[in-house]
C-alpha cells in the first residue's frame, strides 16, 4: 500500500469484507505510513555503503526494521546496517540474506 494514492484509500477499505482488514488498511492510514527510518541514504554513504541500488534496499530493510519493532532507534538501526554490510563482502557480488537480496 506504501505507493497507493491517499485518494483511493476509502475505496480499498469499502473492497474489504473483513472488519480485521479494514481496520488494518485505517492503522496504515493513521500510523503506518508515517514510518520512516531514522537513518537516509547519505547516512548508509557515510557508513560506507556505496552509493546504488543497495542504498534503497537498506532503506527498505530498515523500514521493515522499524515498522517490526526490530530497529527502533538511531543505534539500532546503524548495528543493523552494519550486521546486513558484514554479510556483503564487496557490492558487486551476490549475497543471499533472508530479508536482503544484493546484487540481484
């Protein structure tokens, strides 16, 4: 939903028969979406991440972090950054993690 236009929210909460689900689509609404991670993509350069594609799937990694409570502060967020690069030992090859695909 991180793309759909605030416009057509009412008209995705009418499409869901389920209380349970409607009640998530007005959580996203009023808290969700306002999620962001501490940290930008100049902050990954400045942690050394090369500037490319694996900024926005850190970035992405990271809101997931956050949204699951996994990443809830600035510290947070950079230990984990630094555990997914400790897994990456050079941007150009291709390194399976179970929540990060790089270089792919």
């Amino acid at each position: 939903m991180q793309r759909l236009p605030l416009d057509l929210l009412p008209l995705v909460i009418s499409a869901c028969p389920e209380l349970n689900a409607r009640e998530r689509v007005w959580s996203y609404v009023r808290t969700w979406r306002q999620v962001r991670p501490t940290l930008t993509g100049h902050d990954l350069q400045r942690l050394g991440v090369p500037q490319g594609p694996l900024i926005g799937q850190l970035l992405a990694r990271l809101l997931a972090a956050k949204l699951d409570g996994e990443a809830p502060t600035r510290l947070a967020e950079e230990a984990l950054v630094r555990q997914l690069r400790s897994d990456v030992p050079c941007p150009t090859s291709t390194v399976r993690n179970s929540t990060l695909d790089v270089g792919r």
